[in-house]
C-alpha cells in the first residue's frame, strides 16, 4: 500500500511518484511514457512531477495526454523556469503549462530552481495564481538551507509546501544542514534522481546489499528513501516493468543492520557541504 507525505497544511500525498524528465523528447517513446505514466497511477503512483523546462514543454504534453480522463487522480506538480518566476511571467508561464496540460489547474507549483527574480516578486506570484484557483500549492527546488531561510523570512514564504532536491543514497549531504532545517519547520522534501539517473544501480556494494535481501538495486535505494515519513521520491520510469520494479519499494522494510549497512558504503555527511543539483 501507499504510505503518504503531510504538507504544510495537512494535504497528504503520495510519498512515491513518477517523474518526467527526457520524456516527451522522442516520438517514438512517447506511447511507452504515456503508458507508464498510467501503469503508474493505476498502482497508486499518483504524484506526477514534471516542469516546464522537460522537452521545452513536451514531457508536460505527455503528462496532458496520461492523465486525460483520470485528472482527479493526480497530484500534478510542475515548474517554472526561474527566469520566468517575475510576478507577471509566472503567471504567463503558468497558463502555458495548464495549457499543455490540458487542467485548469496545477496541484503544486515549483520555482525550479534560484535565479535573479526576488523572492519577494515569486511569491506574490504564486500567492496571486492561488488566488485565483491555478495552484493549490507552491514550493522551491535546489534550495539550500541559506536560501530556505531567506525564503521563509519574505512575506508569505513559510506557505512554502515542499522543497525538491537532489537526494539519494550517493547524494546525502543535505542531512547536515538542509534536511534539519526543514524538518524542524514542516516542509517536506521531494527527492529527485532518486537513482542517479540509473547510475546508482550499478554500484556493487549497493548490488550486494540488495541482493542480500532479495530485492532490486532500485528498490532498495528508494525504500532507504521512503523510510524517512517527511521525504517523497519521484523516480521516473519509462515502462511498466521499472513501474512495477519501484513500487515494490513500498513493501520493502530495511532494518538497523542493512540502515548501517548503507551508511558503510554510503557514508552520512561529517560536516557542511555546498547543495548538489543535477
Ligand atoms: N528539480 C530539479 O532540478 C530536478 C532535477 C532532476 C530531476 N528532477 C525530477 O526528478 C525525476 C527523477 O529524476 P531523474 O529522472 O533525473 O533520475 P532517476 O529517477 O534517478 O533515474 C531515472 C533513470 O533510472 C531508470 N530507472 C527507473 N526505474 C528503474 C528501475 N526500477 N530499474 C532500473 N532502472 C530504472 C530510468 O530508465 P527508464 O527511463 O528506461 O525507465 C532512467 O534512466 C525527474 O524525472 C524529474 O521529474 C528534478
């Protein structure tokens, strides 16, 4: 079964999505994304992340033509650009995702990652778009806890409902500071390449332990995720078979001795370190 992540605000959500990056960029793949996309929210993958930025629009085309039919079913979370994060360009750029999603209607709405535009203006904008029934949410990516902490002290910046970052077992050096940070205040943290992008899979020590257990590289890396009731992961999968393979995260327990296990080969962080992001 789907355990669920509590936002700010009490909302909870599908702790496992699906992520869309470099879908959308070929014709010819486009029928096996669209089928994972609903292979996955058939099983309980409701969460679907996607930006602006994939494919130039298309991957969030892709997501329009998956969840046709079935939108009440999904948590849709896409992105703006930060260049397009002024108070009036969010908006613009907003109504240009809903069109290519074809909803009248975004679920959480993310600043993909820092740039020039004050927080103060993306803010306002968010608010503004929530306002009007666009958004139901807004939050951040790539933002470290310096960052965060500026957020939070902008008018209305502690409404921020998550914040997306690079998070996986190679890639842990957020729990110093970040993931403390927000865990203190509420916000969740939505992990993305939660595999590497696949790179993770082909470490042997990770191979062991999974094999041990007698799961998957990728299940393990996901469950080590999903053991923390704060944190989402959104691998992304292009066929059913690595749809079915990360949903058997769900139902994977690792205990002390593989939680040490990892920390041996992948080693928690002993001091600060500058946020990493893809
Ligand atoms: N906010 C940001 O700046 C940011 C940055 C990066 C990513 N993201 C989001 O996070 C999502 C996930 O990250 P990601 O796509 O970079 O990388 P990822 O999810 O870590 O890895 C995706 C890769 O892993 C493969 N894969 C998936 N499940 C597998 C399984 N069970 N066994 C073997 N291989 C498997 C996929 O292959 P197939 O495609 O063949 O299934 C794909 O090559 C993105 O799609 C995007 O939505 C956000």
């Amino acid at each position: 079964m789907i355990q669920h992540v509590i936002l700010p605000g009490g909302e909870a959500v599908p702790a496992l999505g699906q992520g869309t990056w470099y879908m959308g960029e070929s014709a010819g793949r486009r029928a096996a994304e669209v089928d994972a996309l609903r292979h996955g929210i058939a099983q309980g993958l409701r969460l679907i992340d996607t930006a602006e930025m994939y494919a130039d629009g298309g991957a969030e085309k892709v997501v329009g033509e998956a969840i046709r039919g079935q939108r009440d079913q999904v948590f849709l979370v896409t992105k703006v650009y930060p260049h397009n994060a002024s108070r009036k360009g969010a908006v613009a750029a907003c109504e240009r995702s809903l069109a290519r999603l074809a909803t009248d209607r975004i679920d959480l709405y993310l600043l993909h990652w820092r740039g020039s535009v004050p927080f103060h203006e993306t803010v306002d904008a968010f608010e503004r778009l929530q306002a009007a029934g666009k958004i139901r949410h807004w939050g951040v990516s790539n933002l470290d806890a310096d960052d965060m902490a500026e957020l939070w002290h902008t008018a209305g910046g502690e409404r921020v409902a998550t914040n997306q970052v690079l998070y996986n077992l190679g890639r842990r050096g957020l729990e110093w500071d970040l993931q403390p940070w927000c865990r203190e205040r509420g916000v969740p943290l939505m992990a993305y390449s939660p595999l590497e992008q696949a790179r993770l899979l082909d470490d042997p020590g990770l191979a062991d332990i999974a094999g041990d257990l007698s799961a998957t590289p990728a299940q393990v890396a996901l469950a080590w995720l999903l053991r923390q009731e704060d944190v989402m992961a959104i691998p992304k999968a292009g066929s059913r078979r690595h749809v079915d393979d990360n949903l058997a995260a769900l139902s994977l327990r690792l205990d002390d001795a593989v939680l040490a296990a990892l920390d041996r080969r992948f080693p928690p962080p002993d001091g600060p370190s500058a946020l990493e992001m893809l």
